[in-house]
C-alpha cells in the first residue's frame, strides 16, 4: 500500500509541473482508458453514449458523486476503483491546483508591477511615487475622475508592490526614463501624464521619455526649481510645467490678506469654489469673451475667470470683454463642481448680452 501511494504521488507531482496541454491530453488519455475499461467489463449503463460517460466521469472526478450512475459488475467496479476514481480525481485535483496557482501568480505579478497596460486607453498614468505626496495626487485624480473613466496607471520604482491596489495598477521599473516601460504602462493610449520624480533630474529624464512614448498626451510635469521649468518649457512644446509657488503666494498673502485662502480654495480637489478648465467644442462657432461670460454665469452659475489660445503657453486672466473666443481655446472657471463642455449650449450664448 505505501508503494502505491508513493507512485500516485510521483504521478501527481509529475502532472502538476506539466504544461496545460499536457494536462489536457492526460485528461483525455484516460478518459479514454476508463471508457475503454467499462466496455471491457460490459458496463453498457455507462458507455450506451459518450455524453452518459463523460456525466458519470465528470461527477467522478469532482467527488459530487450523484449515485444515478455506477458500474453494476464485480469487474466495472474493480475498474472504477484502480483507475478511473484515483486517476480521474488526481487529475482534477492538479487542475484546480493549476487554476488557483494561475490566478495567484497572474495577481501577485500585477502587485509586484508584472502587468501589461499596453492595450489600456484614455487613462491617467501616473509617473513617480513619493508616498504620501502621490497619494494625494492621486486621490485628488480619483475625485475628479469621470465615473467610468478607465483605472489610472502608476509606473513608479523603489517600491515592491502596488501602494493603492484598490484603486490604481502599477508597473514597476528600474528607471523612469524606461522608454519599454511606458509602452507597458499604455502611454500611447493614456490622455494625462503626471510625471513627479525623487528630484529634478528625473523628473526631467522621465519627461523626456514620456514626450517621446506619448507624444499626444496631455503631460504635466513637476520641478522643484525654476532652471529645469525653463528648460522643459522652452524645449518640449505641450508639456504642462509645475513649480512650487510657495515664495510668490507668501509675498502676495502678506501684501493682500486673504491671498493664500483664495489659492487654496482655486485648487483644492475637494472643496467648493474650485478652478476647472473646459476646452470650446468645434460646435461652439466664434464667440466673444462677454457673451460667454454672461452665459455661463446665468445658464451655469459658473464664473469665467479667463482663457488660453488654442495652442497657446499663457493664460489671460484679464481678457477684454470684446476678445473673440473660438472653438479648441480653453475656458478656465470657478464653480463648485466640474460642467463637461459637451453640457453646455454655446448657441444660446450669444442671446445673453442682448438679455442684459
């Protein structure tokens, strides 16, 4: 008895390490065995048609074991016992140990930043982890984020798994100006890149990378000093450059009181009275910069606060009331809460000064 056991435990770790159509073919094979087995014994119950014996084989296997069907001679049942019971659960035991470990290892490898996003568009990728600061960042995507919008995707290296598995898909890298890893990550298909490296200079290769893997996407890259902004700015035409405006915001706080409370609250994620953008639809004709005014705080309680040209690197905040606003420029509003352009009725805009 030892002996008969150590063989079918031979078998079964020989199975388990076989490939899935190896596995297949064993299924198969004795299947086939069995069948042939219950033909010799005269056990026409089981073989009158294949799909009888593949029921009774399956229920067999997976020790449901229904009792309608069973071998009814003294040789069938010798048959079931030395072959077709053990073989048919060993092999289904493997299979459920090969679906399972097939499962752990496809998710352990998308923690550990295994995965392929290749196929993944209109998502946000996220570019750098520095903990508690991308965290923010992130969280402050998540709730901006249209409903059904695909899950972001964070390429960052220096960690070891997903730090937001709930809510976003990691790839991990050696470095960040990985040029196949972005390819991985979907960049030619993502609409936003955040790029926010330990420093400058990688923040700056990671740029580069990523103008050159996603070069239609809107990207928005973070630099602690000014010299590495201008550099990007003036060489990468279509990247958003960010620098800390802590030394500026705190001349104006301490010149106008009140200051640093109206940044705050422009650009916070999370709270009324937040700075959104929305780009003219093609739609929207040539309008002028009063009637949208008027018609977006009328029709949308929204606050025009100023626009960029379509194309353009500035923003006037002060634009005259006669400057013509055309489709693809971008309208920059206080409310509390996004308005999607497609929303908004542009051809009823210009009905608002005469209103007035």
């Amino acid at each position: 008895m030892p002996r008969i056991v150590s063989i079918w435990q031979r078998i079964y770790v020989a199975i388990a390490t076989l490939s899935w159509g190896v596995l297949a073919a064993s299924f198969l094979a004795h299947a086939l065995l069995s069948y042939a087995l219950f033909i010799a014994a005269g056990e026409t119950q089981l073989t009158d048609s294949p799909i009888t014996f593949a029921y009774f084989y399956m229920t067999t296997a997976t020790t449901v074991g229904y009792g309608d069907l069973s071998p009814g001679g003294d040789t069938g049942r010798l048959a079931n016992v030395l072959v077709v019971l053990p073989g048919s659960i060993a092999l289904f035991t493997v299979f459920l140990g090969k679906v399972v470990t097939s499962m752990s290892t496809f998710w352990r490898r998308r923690l550990q930043g295994f995965g392929d996003y290749s196929e993944r568009s209109g998502h946000t990728l996220v570019v750098g982890w520095q903990g508690v600061r991308s965290r923010q960042v992130v969280e402050g995507l998540l709730e901006d984020r249209h409903a059904r919008a695909p899950r972001i995707v964070l390429l960052a290296r220096g960690i070891e798994a997903n730090p937001m598995p709930d809510h976003l898909d990691f790839v991990a890298v050696e470095q960040l100006s990985d040029f196949s890893s972005y390819a991985r990550a979907g960049a030619a298909g993502a609409q936003t890149l955040v790029i926010r490296g330990a420093d400058d200079d990688e923040t700056l290769a990671a740029t580069l990378a990523a103008k050159s893997a996603a070069p239609q996407a809107h990207i928005v890259a973070h630099f602690q000093e000014e010299g590495a902004a201008q550099l990007v700015r003036h060489q990468l035409s279509g990247v958003e450059v960010v620098t800390s405006i802590a030394a500026g915001l705190l001349v104006r706080a301490a010149r106008d009181p009140g200051a640093s409370q109206l940044a705050e609250r422009m650009f916070a994620s999370h709270s009324v009275d937040t700075a959104f953008s929305m780009q003219v639809p093609a739609e929207a004709g040539k309008l002028v910069y009063l009637e949208v005014l008027l018609g977006l705080k009328r029709r949308y309680r929204l606050t025009l606060i100023g626009m960029c040209r379509d194309g353009g690197r500035s923003v006037d905040l002060n634009c005259p009331s006669d400057c013509e606003v055309g489709p693809r420029d971008t309208l920059f509003y206080i409310a509390d809460h996004r308005v999607r352009a497609e929303t908004v009725d542009w051809t009823a805009m210009r009905s608002e000064v005469i209103a007035a």
